[in-house]
C-alpha cells in the first residue's frame, strides 16, 4: 500500500483532504475519491450532513468491479458510497493541470522569494533610516536639552542677579535717603558754621587790614614830618650859620676895608692890603663851597625821604587793593555758598520727589499686588465654588450609577429568578427517555455553590428566601422540596471534572454587573472631575500658604519684639533627615516623598543635610557658599524639598558650617588659602594661628578645625558676607532654622549677630566637647562639660540653643545599670538641662 495526499489546488480546491490508500500498482482504471463541488465533471454521492473532517480512505483498483472503502474512524467500510471511474486521458489531463499548477507555483513561489528579498532589503534600509532619524532626534533632544539647560541656567542666573540688584539698589536707595538727610542736616550746620567763621574771618581780616594800613600811613606821615622838619631844621640851623658867618666875614671886610682906607690914607703898604683881601676872599670861597655841599646833601635826604613817601604811599594803596580783595573774596564765597545751598536744596528737593515718586510707584504696585491676591482669592473662592459644584454634580452622577446598578441588580434578580425556576423545574423533571447519560444531573453555577448543605449559609438563605424577603410560599416550598437533590461538596478538583454531574448555562461571575466593578477609571467623567477637584485643592493649598507667608513678612515690618528669639517655642520635636551614606542617592527627592508620613508622626522639623557645595561628598568641607548643587541633590530639589515639608506644616532646619572653608586656589606660596564664587575671601579672612593655611587675619576665637581653613569671623567683611547668605537662605531658598557645626571654634558673641540678621525659628549649637575621664570610666561630675556649653549659650546672649552633649554621655553610662548618674548633688539633671533647660536640646537615637 503506498499512501499520498493530493494538494488542494491539483483540481482546484478539494475540501476536505481525503489521503487515499491504494492496494497494488495501477491497471488501466484508477479508482480515487474526490470531496468538493468544485470540478463539475465529478460527483459526490456522500449522503446526510457529513462533517468536514480528514478521513483515511482504502481503495482498491483490482479487476473486480466492486470497490471495498474503509473508514479508519468509523471502523465500518461504507458500503453506501459509489466510486467514480475516470479515463485515462483525464487523469492525463489532471496531470497536465497538476504540472501546469507547479510551474505557476514555482513562479510563484520564485517571485515570493524575490518579493521577500525586496522587501528584506526594503526592511534593512527602513531600519537604517529609522535608526539614523533616532539617532538625528536624539542629537537633537540632547541639544535641545542641553542649550535648555543652559537656557535655564543662564535665566536663573539671571533672575538671581536680577533678585540681588534689586535687593541691593532697595538697600542703595533707602541707604541714599538717609545719607542725603543726614548731609542735608550737615551741611546746614557746616553751612551756618562756616559761614559764621568765614564772616567772622573775614571781618577781622578787614579790620587787622585797615588797622595795618592806618599804622603805615601814620609812621609814614610821622616819618615824613620828621624827616622834614629836621631837614628844615638843619638847613636854617646850616644858613643861620652860614649867614652869620658871612656877616662876620662882611663886618671884618669893612673893618679891614676901613683899615685899608685908614691904612692907606695912613699911607699903609697897599700890598699887604690886597693879600690879606684876597686870602679872606680865598676863605669865603670855601664856605660857600661847603654851604653848597651841605645844600646838596639836604637835597639828597629830600628825594630819599620823597622816595620812601611814594613806597609808603605804594604799601598803603597795596594794603587798600587787599583789603578790597578780601572783601571782593568774601562777597564771592557768599555768593558761592548761597548757590551750593541752593543747588543741595535743589538736590534734596528732587530726592525728596524722587522718593515721593518710588513711594507712589510702590504704593501703586503694592495696590496692583493686593488686587492680584484679591483676584487670586476670588479665583480660589470660585474655584472652590466650582469644587462644590463639580462635587455636587460628582454626587448626582453617584447617586445615578447606584440607580442604574440597583436597576440592574433587580434584572439581574429577575433573571436569577427566572432561572432558578428553570433549574428548579429541569431538576424536577422526570425523564421518559433512558439514554447512555441517565447519570448527568444538572449542577447550578457548575457546582461552585459549596456551602448549599449547611442551615446557615448566606448562599442557602439567598436562594431560598432571595435578596429580598417577600417571596411567595410556593417557591419557598419548591426551593425546600428540591434541596436535598443539590449535589455534595468537591473538595478535589480532579474529582470535579471527572464527576458526571452536569452543570446549567447560569452567567458567569464577570458577566453580570456588579458596582463593587464600576470603580475610577482613566479616562472617566467622574475621574476628571476628582483629578480637576484635587488639582484644584492643591492649588488653593498652596495659595493659601503663599498668602499666610506674605501675611506674615507684612507682620514683620513693625517687628515685634521676641522675648527669647532664636530658641522657638519649646516643643519642637526635630528629626534629622539623613545620614552619613545619604550622598549616595537623590535625597532631597526621597525626603519630600516621606515628609508626609514625619508630619503624622508627630515631627514638627526636619534637620536638612549641608545644602552648599563640599569637598566631601557628606556636605561639611563646604567651599562655594552660593551653590547649592551638592551630592545630595540640585538647587530645585532642594526648593521642592523645602515646599514639601511647608506644605505638611513642617520646619526646616539648615545645617550651616560656619567656621571653615574649603579655598579654591593656592597662593603663590603653594598654600590653599584663596576662596573664589562669589564670596571671593583672601588670607585675611584666615585665622592668623591657623598653623596650615597661613592666614593674615586676627586670632581665632575658639579651637582650630585642622581639615580646611579656619573663618576669621572678627573681620567686618566676613560678617557682613555671612549675613547677606544667611538672609539669602532664610528667604530666597525658604529655610526655617539653623543648625550650626562645631560652633567650638568661634565665639558665640558672632552668632549672635548672625542670628539676629537672618531672624530664625530657632537654632541650634553643636557644641561637642570630650567629657571627663577617670581611669578609663566616665566621671560622675561633669560639671565642667556643661559649664563651657552654657558659657557657649550665654555668649550668644540666649539668642541661641545648643546640643544637651552633656547628657548624652551620661546616658550612654546610665543605660548600663547605672541611674545614679542622672541626677547631680542638688536633686537636678545632670545635664545642660539641669542648669539651663530652655536652652537644652535633648538628643535620642535610634539603634
């Protein structure tokens, strides 16, 4: 017997595959089965409703005329079937269709490979494309990103230095103001002082120069007079002389004449005569010789004492030129004055208008900020109005899908019902017919009611008196009478599906409707309007917070005065929010996500990691001050961090490390001691007894931290900077509280001051001090730990809290039988709360 299944398309389609079985080798005639009613020429003389199932079919091709076919399934030849006899030159023809058929199917088939590698080809460079567009778009995404990035970046630098310049122009201005009042009240008291002495000057200059002048003048007229009249009286003293000498020599002339007359009368030697003559003539010559020399010498002082005249006329017009100076110089510095006191009242008056203007300016934007808040408050009553509403209408459409489901649940009922009388009389129902099954019996819900047997079952009360309870008599009677045909319990489930019994066509458990189904879904009416309702309270939430924090720097402005600042209320429960493995992850994300859960656990402030950027990964070798992008996480989620345990009423409380810094730079001496950002510090600002780093400064006020640079906080400058960072944190980043590092090395009379400008909820010192030993055991009084603890708070005035340490060493002794440790020799704690419990911070951790 050789066995072959002919393929479908041989003879068009031949529906269903019968394989044939032949007996022997072919003699003339081939006797095959054909199903189908696709080839005309042959016919199917299958009779009834035949199954389209394969079949194996024996045929025999021998010389006698009848044909046995078999049916392996059946297991009884078909003695009602005819076989179809075919010529030989049909079955040439079929096998020329059948050749036919495979050249077309090989054609076919060699156009389907090509048509795949076409279309493999097609795919190869499909995939290239899409992968290089991929590759384009991410580049392009990663640009995006990053020129975003940068964009951001840059627009929060910006918005920062926008906020600083405003900040500091404020400052600027209100500085400007009081500086141009006090110059104002300056300069009229410069004003009206030196004017005063200025007149005063200049008056005694005036009268010093007329006095002077009217000195030289009288010496010079004295000096005049004198000289005159001694000239005068010296040349009439000089001619008196020379007049009385030349009367005497007239008179001895005439006597010499009379002797000569006489003498010559007398007949005297007229000789003798002329010489004596002519010697006194001789004589008289030289004394009018000498009187012109002497008149000469009087007309020399003349002009001298004329030339020293004009020089005392010259001094006396010089003294009359300055003091016409001195008064042409005083009326110009009047003028001068009264035009700069014009022009400073000028001045003050366009200050005071310029103030004027920024108060109006001011006023109109704190109007324009009111109003905002207003419309933001109105849009939060309608928005909440609109809540209600959406609530109601949330409501509405609640109640309508209850209605629709009980609608339901009552069809559903009836339909139950309906069936259950159907089970009930299909149950009842006494078969005429004895058939191969007799032993079926009809289970109701595929004999999952398991608990039908017990008296109590909720399932038997359900079906015996319905969800509700007014139920007729008779079906209760009929519900009772059939009970005890319910099948027993499966408690196998092999059993289960070898049992017999047969079960009802009831509804599955997920076809009928249930509103335990009818929950939220995306996508749903009612789910957007509770999504919006949420939104809509957060949002209203936060406006609500905005506004209490507004109201409340408002408040400040009168800035009430606190009886203990810095120390809070005294029931702060503070957790600290990490650990020393923190770094290692996004914290401040995780943070947030728990800040619900500390809230409703009772914690009240949350101690945040270092925010600045550290040498070390932990935050405490800080050393740009600004940046806040640390390990634990960047600026934003530090500010979304903080917004989030406002949000859950809770503090947050900033770890500051005040007394080291790590530099940015090295000296030219090899030595880190040059910081950079924006606080760009130099060796002033270290400690000069700092043995590392070389620091220029004043010495150091408390231990020496030998790891970084220790802060000069004496300097004015470093105080100032220190300042305007904590007032930078405290209200541009949202900081509630400080908690401050190794507050040992620097005194508590700067933190103070610190506390004062920055204006905390509360704060905390970490005053961490090695307690006292004795022979390796813990000394009973520790009376000096706590002491420099307290001289530490008291340094600061109060203004600040710090770490009971005392205690927590006491305790770790205490817990190990111990107890008489805590208590001191006067009936109190041991402990900085023995001494000062308001300013004790208590320290319990966790194992």
């Amino acid at each position: 017997m050789g066995v072959f299944v002919l393929p479908s398309s041989a003879f068009g389609v031949l529906l269903p595959h019968f394989p044939v079985v032949s007996l022997g080798t072919p003699r003339g005639q081939f006797h095959l089965v054909l199903g189908g009613s696709s080839n005309r020429k042959r016919k199917n003389l299958l009779t009834g409703n035949w199954q389209c199932r394969p079949r194996i079919v024996v045929a025999s091709n021998r010389d006698d005329s009848k044909d046995n076919v078999t049916d392996d399934e059946d297991g009884s030849l078909l003695g009602s079937y005819e076989m179809l006899e075919m010529k030989e030159d049909e079955l040439v023809e079929a096998r020329k269709a059948l050749s036919e058929v495979k050249a077309r199917q090989a054609a076919l088939e060699k156009e389907r490979d090509q048509l795949l590698e076409d279309f493999a080809s097609s795919e190869a460079k499909q995939k290239e494309y899409v992968a290089s567009v991929l590759h384009d778009k991410e580049l392009a995404v990663s640009e995006l990103e990053s020129t975003k990035s940068l964009f951001h970046q840059k627009l929060q630098e910006s918005v920062k230095e926008k906020f600083a310049l405003e900040s500091k122009l404020v400052l600027a201005r209100q500085d400007a103001v009081e500086l141009a009042v006090q110059v104002e009240k300056l300069a009229e008291v410069a004003f009206r002082q030196a004017t005063s002495h200025i007149l005063e000057d200049a008056k005694l200059r005036v009268s010093a120069a007329e006095t002077l002048a009217a000195e030289s003048a009288f010496q010079i007229d004295e000096q005049i007079r004198k000289s005159t009249e001694g000239t005068i009286f010296s040349i009439i003293v000089e001619s008196k002389d020379a007049i009385n000498k030349a009367l005497d020599v007239a008179e001895n002339a005439i006597d010499e004449a009379t002797q000569a007359v006489a003498v010559f009368t007398d007949a005297v030697n007229p000789i003798d005569v002329i010489a004596s003559a002519q010697s006194e003539n001789i004589k008289l010559q030289g004394a009018v010789s000498d009187l012109e020399a002497q008149l000469l010498v009087s007309e020399s002082e003349l002009d001298r004492l004329k030339l020293e005249l004009q020089q005392a006329q010259v001094q006396a017009n010089a003294a009359e030129l300055r003091s016409s100076n001195a008064e042409k110089a005083l009326l110009e510095f009047q003028e001068l004055s009264r035009k700069k006191a014009l022009e400073q009242e000028e001045e003050i008056r366009s200050l005071l208008e310029k103030i004027k203007k920024e108060a109006v300016e001011r006023k109109k934007v704190l109007s324009k900020a009111f109003k905002a808040e207003l419309e933001s408050i109105k849009a939060a009553v309608d928005a909440s109005k609109e809540i209600t509403c959406s609530r109601e209408n949330a409501y509405m459409r609640r109640c309508e899908a209850l209605q629709r489901s009980l609608r339901t649940s009552e069809s559903a009922l009836k339909l139950w019902r309906q069936r259950a009388e159907m089970a009930q009389s299909l149950l009842l129902k006494e078969r005429s017919e004895k058939e191969d099954d007799e032993d079926v019996i009809y289970i109701a819900n595929g004999g999952r009611i398991d608990l039908l047997t017990d008296d109590d079952s909720q399932k038997w009360k359900l079906l015996s008196y319905g969800p509700r309870k007014e139920i007729p008599q008779w079906m209760a009677r009929r519900i009772r009478s059939i009970r005890p045909k319910f099948p027993p319990r499966k408690t196998d489930i092999s059993k289960a599906l070898n049992s017999n019994f047969k079960s009802l066509e009831l509804p599955k458990l997920d076809e009928v409707w249930s509103i335990a189904q009818e929950k939220l879904r995306e996508g749903d009416m009612l789910t957007e309007h509770v999504i919006e309702k949420e939104v809509i309270e957060k949002k209203r939430k936060a406006l609500e917070r905005a506004l209490q924090r507004k109201t409340v720097k408002w408040k400040r402005i009168p800035e009430e005065t606190k009886i203990e600042p810095g120390t809070g209320t005294g029931r702060e429960i503070v957790f600290q929010g990490f650990n020393w493995e923190s770094w290692r992850r996004q914290w401040y994300q995780e943070l947030a996500f728990k800040a619900a859960d500390l809230s409703h656990s009772g914690i009240t402030a949350v101690w945040l990691p270092p925010p600045t950027q550290s040498v070390a990964p932990q935050g405490y070798m800080p050393s740009d001050l600004y940046n806040l992008n640390s390990s634990y996480g960047s600026v934003e989620d530090l500010k979304s961090c903080i917004e989030e345990m406002h949000s859950q009423e809770l503090l947050a409380l900033g770890d500051i490390v005040l007394n080291h810094r790590c530099a940015h730079k090295q000296s030219p001496n090899g030595v880190w001691n040059i910081f950079g950002g924006k606080l760009a510090w130099g060796p002033e600002a270290i400690v000069c007894d700092d043995p590392n780093f070389q620091g220029r400064g004043n010495p150091s006020s408390g231990d020496i931290f030998h790891a970084a640079p220790n802060v000069d906080h004496s300097q004015h400058f470093v105080r100032k900077d220190v300042k305007e960072w904590l007032y930078w944190l405290r209200n541009d980043i949202g900081y509630d509280g400080w908690r401050l590092d190794f507050v040992r090395g620097f005194s508590g009379t700067f933190v103070k001051e610190y506390i004062e400008a920055s204006n905390p909820a509360f704060a905390i010192g970490e005053y961490w001090d090695s307690m006292a030993y004795e022979h390796g055991n813990l000394c009973y009084n520790q009376d000096a730990h706590r002491q420099r603890i307290v001289n530490w708070i008291n340094a600061t005035g109060g203004t600040s809290s710090a770490f009971d340490v005392t205690t927590k060493g006491i305790l770790h002794s205490a817990l190990h039988d111990q107890y008489w440790r805590l208590i001191d020799p006067q009936g109190k704690p041991t402990g900085v709360m023995g001494w000062w419990p308001s300013r004790a911070w208590s320290l319990a951790f966790s194992p």
